[in-house]
C-alpha cells in the first residue's frame, strides 16, 4: 500500500517536518510532484535544513527515498543540495533513486519563467522562478528532456534543439536574463546526474511494494495551488492532489491507504492570487513574526490569515483524506481572539462551497466563526490531555466540519514537537 501526505493550503504547511517523523514507520518516501519551487525544512539534531528536490525521509537511516516521474529536476539545484546534506548524512547517495522519467529544468526554461513572469506585470503569478511553468509545459508540450536522456550519446544534440526552440520563445521578451552564463553549471551537474542510481520508478516501486515494502508518497506545494483545482490562474503546473501520485509515480489508485492532510492552524500564501481570509492589518503581521512566515526557497514575506475552512472542506473532498494534521498550532498561543472562516459571501450569497471565480473583481467576503484564546499556552505540551480545553474545542469544530479525524498536532519545529490525538 502507499499512503499518502499533502498540503491542503497553500503550500509551507509543514510537510517536510511531518514527513520526516512519520518516515520512522515507512521504508520508502516518494516524492510524485513539483519540484526546486517547494522547500520543505526540518531540523536535523538542531541543524536546520531545507530541501527543495530530495524526499523528506532522507534523514531516517532505514529508509530509501525516490524522486518520481512526476517531478521536474533542475540538476543543478540537485547537486548543491546533494552536496550540502552530504556531511549530514553520509550514506544519502546509496539511498536515493531518480526516476528515469522525470523531466529536467534546463537554464532557458528558468530564463522562460522570469520573462514570462516580468511580461506579465502586476498581474504576475509570483512564480518562484525555478522554471517549474515552462518545464511541465514542454512535458505536456511533448518536447521535454527526460532524466533518462541523460545516459544516452544523443542526450547534447537533444538539448541544443530544445534550447533553440526556447531562443526562438525568448524574442517576444525584452530584457532576457543571461542564461548562457548557468550552462557551464548546468553540464556539470548532468555529469554528476549520470552517477546517482537511475531507475524505472514504477517497477521498482511495485517490486518494493510486492515484496511488502511500506511507501509514502510526499507531497509538494498545497491543494490550493493545484494546476486543475487551486486558484488558476495563480497555481503551479502539476497536480498537487491525491490523483497526482498515481501519474507522479505509476501507483494505481487501489494501492492508495491513508491520506494524510496537513493545514496550518491558520493559513499562509507566498505569491499572488486570491486568499480570501489574507489578514493585512496588525494580526496579519503578528502572525507572520510568531510563525517566522518568511519563504523557505525564495525567503520572500508569506502572506497570513485565518484558517479557511471552505477551502479546507474542498481540499479534504478532493484527496480523499482520512487523517488530518493540524501543524503551527503554537503559533496562535497569544492570539485573542482566534477566528476561522466558515462560509463565503460571494455575490451577495452565502456559500460553503469555492466559487468558480475567486479572483479578479470577484468580491468573496468571508464569514468567521470566533474561538476564545487558548487558556493556556501549547508549545511544550507534550501530550493531547494536557492541551488547553479551548484549543480542544477548535479542534472539535474543525474535525466535525471537515468530517475528518485529526492524527497529529504538532507544536514547534522539532521532530518529535508533535502531538498523537
Ligand atoms: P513545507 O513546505 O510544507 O515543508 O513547509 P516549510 O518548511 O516551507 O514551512 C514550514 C515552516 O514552519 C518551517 O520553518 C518549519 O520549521 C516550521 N514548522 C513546522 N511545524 C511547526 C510547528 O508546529 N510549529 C512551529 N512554530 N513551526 C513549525
Ligand atoms: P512547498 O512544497 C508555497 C507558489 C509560488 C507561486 C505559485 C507558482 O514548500 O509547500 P511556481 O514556481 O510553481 O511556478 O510558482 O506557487 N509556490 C509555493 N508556495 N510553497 C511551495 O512549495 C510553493 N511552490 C510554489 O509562490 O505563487
Ligand atoms: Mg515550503
């Protein structure tokens, strides 16, 4: 069986800390989406540490860690992050697998991503710039570079014809960055691809699985930011849902067990587009100094609000999660009041359901339920009786609502700061 752990927000909902505690009761973390535009941190015996590429169970000795077809590798962001976990952990390279499909970044689709988003002004997506757009647009565009290109003699002649095809692109655009300059990078980054164990994902993930191998699949960015279902236009390029691990790693949807559902106990978004209980007052500030809301890959300020549960409802719905984990919790501990969003005025109308159109002159307002301040603080709590009895209560609403049980609280950053229900 596969489980499965995804973001229900927009994304930074604290996957890459939760991944790597549940990895204890796995043999196998998959990443099946996204790519360098994700960061996912989490605390190696104090030392902090951001990957962008690698799955987040890498830092548990038993476990091997595979970058599925579904991902886009840029070589170069591998490499480094390859070399400054290194040191950490020793033994990475013999237990990391890159799927021989997944697509690679090359630098004219970075240079693609910053024109295209300049060109676009203020309506820009907020795009992290890592190329993630025009690489999955050359995937689907049937013109991509495969990792498994690599190994074959034809692999430079493949990429000059690609690249031509992004010059011609890039004439529309005034004021190209100097892509020229990251090839030399680029190349040595190929080199040390070659090495790294190249495999057929999908067989090896159902021989693993036949020979009763426990898989989970990571997640990258959050449902809101899904390609078909997110806030389109102001989305990433994959399918950020539960049905992206099947296309991500060639898993079929019957060998799906558990999905796992992350949300923040309020909500953040990094970019542009619409966030309909985004705080740009005083609390909105508070929240982003108490959460450390600053970008893990880009280190641009997030975006803070309230919890939304009609966007949660809808994220829950489309991934069939079974357990939810509530993460940041802490945060909220001097907050007075608490508030959470249960329903939207949209058009004049009340609605617990997401409006087709939630941005632009759309006008969403909406309506909050309001939670008395926890009666006691949650960082250091170590386990469920010992949580405040409003916090409890919050947690109550927010389950009924969703109709999903939550699994996990977590309360700091560290591995083990994480609370069984
Ligand atoms: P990801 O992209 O979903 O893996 O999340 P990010 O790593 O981008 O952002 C989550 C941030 O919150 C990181 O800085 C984590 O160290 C931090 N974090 C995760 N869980 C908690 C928590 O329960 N409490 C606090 N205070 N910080 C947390
Ligand atoms: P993790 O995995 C938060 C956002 C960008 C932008 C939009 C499109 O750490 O949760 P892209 O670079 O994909 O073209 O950007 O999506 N975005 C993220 N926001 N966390 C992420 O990943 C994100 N990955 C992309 O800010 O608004
Ligand atoms: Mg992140």
């Amino acid at each position: 069986m596969v489980d499965v752990l995804l973001g229900l927000q927009w994304g930074d909902e604290g996957k890459g800390k939760i991944v790597d505690y549940l990895a204890e009761r796995y043999d196998i973390i998959a990443r099946f989406q996204g790519g360098p535009n994700a960061g996912h941190t989490l605390y190696v015996n104090g030392d902090k540490v951001v990957l962008h590429t690698i799955p987040s169970g890498i830092f548990q000795p038993h476990c091997l860690n595979l970058i599925g077809n579904g991902v886009v590798i840029d070589p170069v962001t591998l490499q480094g992050e390859l070399k400054k976990i290194l040191p950490l952990c020793p033994d990475l390279l013999s237990r990391l697998y890159v799927s021989q499909k997944a697509h690679l970044i090359l630098p004219t689709h970075r240079a693609l991503d910053a024109a295209s988003e300049a060109a676009k002004g203020k309506e820009k997506i907020g795009s992290t710039l890592k190329g993630i757009g025009p690489a999955y647009m050359d995937k689907t565009g049937r013109n991509g570079l495969r990792v498994g290109d690599v190994l074959t003699p034809g692999f430079r002649e493949k990429y000059d014809i690609l690249t031509q095809k992004h010059l011609q692109m890039l004439k529309q655009y005034d004021n190209v960055v100097d892509w020229k300059e990251w090839e030399g990078a680029f190349f040595d980054a190929i080199e040390h691809l070659r090495t790294l164990q190249i495999v057929n994902g999908e067989y090896w993930l159902d021989s693993h699985m036949k020979a009763g191998k426990k898989v989970l699949a990571e997640g990258a960015q959050g449902s809101m930011l899904d390609i078909d279902f997110g806030t389109y236009p102001f989305v990433t390029s994959s399918n950020t849902i539960a049905a992206g691990v099947c296309s991500g790693l060639g898993i079929a949807p019957t060998k799906i067990g558990e999905v796992y559902g992350i949300t923040k106990a309020y909500c953040t978004r990094v970019g542009g587009g619409p966030f309909p209980t985004e705080l740009t007052d005083e609390t909105g500030e508070e929240l982003r100094k108490a959460g450390n809301e600053f970008g893990a890959t880009t280190g641009r300020p997030r975006r803070c609000g309230w919890i939304d549960l009609v966007a949660l409802r809808y994220a829950v719905m489309l991934s069939g999660v079974t357990q939810l984990i509530i993460t940041k919790a802490d945060v909220l501990d001097n907050f007075n009041p608490v508030k959470a969003a249960t329903s939207y005025i949209a058009d004049g109308k009340d609605t617990d359901e997401l409006p087709f159109d939630i941005t632009g002159n759309a006008s969403i307002k909406p309506v909050y339920k309001t939670f008395p301040a926890w009666d006691a603080p949650i960082s250091g709590v170590k386990n469920y009786e010992e949580l405040p009895l409003a916090f409890k209560e919050y947690c109550t609403f927010v389950e009924r609502y969703l109709g999903t049980k939550i699994a996990f609280i977590s309360n700091g950053t560290g591995r083990n700061e994480l609370i069984a229900t």
